[in-house]
C-alpha cells in the first residue's frame, strides 16, 4: 500500500486476509497527544500481545506518524468509526479515536482501549513492514523476508 498520499489525518481502508486493515497519517499533535492520556487507559504501555514486537512502543507502530491496525473492536468483531475531529464527544479532551457504536468502546489514536469500556484489548497491530519510505506491506515483516 502507497501511503506518499495520504494527507495528516486521513485514513485509507485496504483488505488483508479479509478482515479490514486502517492506515492512518497522525498529524504531530496527535502523537504529543498520545503520551498525556496513559493515566485513561486500560493497557497503555501495549503489554498485552496485540502487536508485534516492533510496535510495543508508544506509538504502537514502525514510523510514528502512521498507524496501521486492524479494524475490528476487540470486544465482539464490530468496526469502529473513525472520528479524526469530533472523538472529544466520547473522550474529553481526546480530539481523534475510535468509537465503537455497537457497545461504546473507544480507542486513542494507537489503538489502545480506554478504560471502563466493554472491549478488553487494544486493537490488534498486524505484522506489517516497509518496502520503502511510503510503501507498507500488510502481512509480512522483516522476520519473514
């Protein structure tokens, strides 16, 4: 997937083994936002093993400033929306998640579930690596190269 394009903010859908695959661009006041929320979440640091490896950091990706995930709440398999503007309706303070509808489920802008929502993981972080400086591919990571 070529992300050259993307503009901060924005989101692209592609399909991998099926299930729904978001790359997102996170604008810089995204990524300062992402470190003053630990204290409202439920699994912060990414302890659990909802990613690889190379994605256990604050960020949960490779390059900050994209996030790649799959689409799917980790409470019962719905697809949250997408809210780049108005998450600050779910989460004060938050401007950008995710918003399960279906059972209130929220998640920052690395995927990690806030606290006291019915999901119990962060989304899941698939393996995924760079061909170049803009091209991602889904599936597959330096291990397997």
């Amino acid at each position: 997937m070529e992300v050259s394009k993307l503009e901060e903010g924005q989101m692209v859908r592609v399909e991998w083994q099926g299930k729904p695959v978001w790359i997102v661009r996170r604008a810089q006041s995204v990524l300062d936002n992402l470190t003053t929320i630990d204290g409202q979440l439920r699994d912060p640091n990414s302890v659990e093993e909802q990613q690889p490896e190379y994605a256990q950091n604050e960020f949960r990706s490779i390059k900050p400033e994209y996030f790649v995930a799959v689409g799917f709440c980790t409470h019962l398999g719905c697809s949250p929306t997408y809210l780049p503007d108005t998450f600050s309706e779910q989460v004060q303070g938050v401007r950008s998640g995710f918003f399960c509808p279906c059972h209130g489920s929220k998640f920052d802008m690395a995927g990690r579930v806030f606290q006291s929502v019915p999901a119990p993981l962060n989304l899941v972080v698939p393996k995924h690596m760079y061909l170049s400086d803009t091209k991602i591919l889904i599936g597959v990571d330096e291990g397997d190269a």
